[in-house]
C-alpha cells in the first residue's frame, strides 16, 4: 500500500475517532441511569463494543471511495459523509449533554437520512463502501427507536 493511501486511511479512522469522542465527553450519568427504558433496552456495556466496530466500518467506508474516485472525484459523497459524521457527534451532545430526547430524535433522524445518503451516493463508487454502512444504518435505526422509546416513556405531561 502506498504512503498517500495510509496517510488517507489514518486520516478517515482520525475522522471517526473524533467523532466518537463526542460519546466520551457526553456520556450517561444518573440522568440516564434515572430514565425509564423500554424492556428491550440493551445493558449499558454493549454500546461501546458495537459502536467501535461500527466507528471502524465508517472509516474503511470512506476510504474506499476515497482510493476509488480521489477527493476530487468523489467531493460529493465524501461531504456527505462528513454530514453523517457532525450528525454522528451531535446526537451524544443532545441526548446526553443537553438531556434532551426529544431533540435527539430529531438528531438522530437527520444522521439516518444522512447515512442513507452517503450509502446512495457512495454506491456508484465502490458497491463495498456502501455495503459497509449497512450495519450502521441498522444500528442506527434501532437506536433512533430507542430514543423515541425513551422519549415517549420520560414525557412529563
């Protein structure tokens, strides 16, 4: 592998490791620990393992349709995975650091739109980039149902 090509992969996992310290400065607390969970509520502990492969995924992603197309050639969809990653970052900011659910819902919908997008568009590119997002988009889903559970399960009326 050339130099320029290790650099750029360095680069996309210092992309995503930026982006997952935003879950380390705003992380959950008795705030989170005091909320009420829907049943199927997975233990605190799985969050990080899962997330670290995810992190891990996002950033080969875009470094595939960076070797493929160059930033030049692929200015598009890699601003659009940028998105995906601000969105990424904020959604820990508003549920955690701001104890807003309700926002982070909003949040969260903007990241899976955005997720959704840099699949489409990293597609024509390279079919394995878009594939590696896949998980995330699942996942993301599923967190985007958890946090509209505990939205609703925490609304006081």
């Amino acid at each position: 592998m050339e130099t320029s090509s290790i650099v750029a992969l360095l680069v996309f996992f210092g992309l995503n490791f930026a982006t997952a310290m935003s879950g380390a400065v705003f992380m959950p607390g008795e705030w989170y620990r005091g909320l009420a969970k829907p049943s199927w509520n997975p233990p605190d502990w799985a969050f990080a393992p899962a997330w670290a492969v995810l992190y891990v995924t996002i950033a080969v992603s875009g470094w595939l349709v960076w070797r493929e197309a160059g930033l030049a050639g692929a200015a598009l969809p890699l601003a659009v995975y940028v998105v995906q990653l601000l969105f990424n970052a904020g959604w820990s900011a508003v549920f955690f650091g701001l104890q807003r659910p309700d926002l982070a819902f909003a949040e969260v919908i903007g990241l899976w739109l955005s997720i959704l997008a840099t699949i489409l568009l990293f597609w024509p590119v390279s079919q394995l980039a878009a594939l590696l997002l896949l998980p995330y988009l699942a996942w993301v889903t599923f967190a985007a149902s958890l946090n509209f559970a505990i939205w609703r399960l925490n609304v006081v009326n």
